[in-house]
C-alpha cells in the first residue's frame, strides 16, 4: 500500500464507525494513531522535498532567463555590427534557453499542484490524528470506570456487605437483651435519678454506634 492510498483510506475512514466493529477498541484505536503519526512524517517528507525541489526550479529558471536575456543583448549587439550572422547564433541560443525554461515552468506547475495537495492532505490527517487522540482519551475514561464498578461488585458480592448487615443485626438483639435486662432489674422497684442518668448515657453510646453502623451501611449501599 502506498503512502497516498493510506492517507486516503484514513481521510476517508470513520473513526466511529471502525471502533464499534473492534473487538479490541482500546488496541485498534492506538494502532490507528500509530498509523496516522507514521503517514503524517512520510506525507511531511514527501512535502519538504517537493518545496526543495521547487525552490531549485524556481533558481534554474533565474539563472536560465538571465542568460536569455544576455543572448538577446548579444543579438542586438551583433545587429548593430551588422554581423547577422552571429545576431542569429545569439538567438537560437536565447531559444534553446527558452525551451528549456519553458520546460521547468510546466515541471513547477506540476509540484506546485503537488505541494498544495500535501497541504490540504496534511490538514486533514492532522484533524482525523486530532479526533483519534480524543476518542483515545474517552475510551481510557470509561475502561477505567468500568475497572471501577466491576471492582465495586466485587466488593459487595465477597461478603463484606453482608458481614456488615450481620453486624447491625447482631448489634440490635444486643440492645434488645440490654433493654430486658435493665426492665428485669426494674421489676419490682422503682427507678432513682441515677439510675435514669445510667440509662441514658447507655442508650446515647449505642445509639452512636447504632448510627456510625448505618451510615457505613448506606455509604457501601449507595456504591452499588
């Protein structure tokens, strides 16, 4: 495949398109990339010689109509010593010489043609270059959030979760059992102002560990 048949076939290609039928669109999408950075040297390349090239057409062309016009010179110098026949020879050299500028003029078209083409090319492989980097970053975006959420079942299905709510169960017999033996201790007396301060202080460090326990529970819910 040629350089020109790569850069069309990645002008005209669909980025979209090419990493919904991918198995692998993380690994397609850097070897597009790869290929793209591959083909913007070579068309670069390709583009710098053609500028050099021009450049030293553009010289030739110089020097060549100079040397015309010197042999235009010398044909008029001949004439004026009535020497036609070297007035000829000075002519058909400025001819010669025209030829051949003539010939480069057409050869300068054809790689100016050529050097806006790469121009254009270039443009657009920089743009689709442009448009894969992006579709890169937001595929690593959402392989990472789904690394994310598998991570997070597992969590919740290694048994974490329901050791928790195991814990928040067995917490509530414990108050239970703590509340009948404290109404056990009351049967059959009556309740001092102490005992009501005891009570209290008690109901108040379960009732913070019974919060700290639902609020880890509904952090670890609300992962999910």
């Amino acid at each position: 495949m040629t350089i020109f048949s790569r850069l069309t076939d990645i002008v005209q290609s669909n980025i979209n398109a090419l990493l919904d039928k991918a198995e692998e669109p993380e690994k397609m999408i850097r070897l597009m990339i790869q290929e793209m950075e591959d083909t913007l040297v070579e068309v670069r390349s390709t583009a710098v010689k053609a500028i050099a090239d021009k450049k030293e057409i553009l010289n030739r062309l110089e020097r060549l109509d100079a040397a015309a016009a010197e042999w235009q010179e010398k044909a008029g110098f001949a004439l004026s010593k009535n020497r036609e026949d070297l007035a000829k020879g000075a002519l058909i050299a400025k001819n010669k010489l025209l030829d051949q500028c003539n010939a480069l003029r057409r050869e300068l078209a054809g790689i100016e043609l050529a050097i806006d083409k790469y121009n254009a090319d270039l443009g657009q492989l920089q743009a689709k270059l442009d448009e894969a980097k992006s579709k890169k970053k937001s595929i690593e975006i959402r392989m990472n959030t789904a690394q994310k959420r598998v991570k997070i079942r597992q969590t919740l299905h290694d048994g974490r979760v329901d050791d928790a709510i195991e814990r928040y169960s067995g917490l509530e017999r414990r108050i239970n059992e703590l509340e009948a033996g404290a109404e056990v201790y009351d049967l059959g007396k009556g309740r001092t102002l102490d005992d009501e301060f005891a009570d209290l202080a008690a109901e108040s460090a379960i009732g913070d560990e019974l919060a700290r326990m639902k609020a880890e529970l509904a952090k670890k819910q609300a992962k999910s």
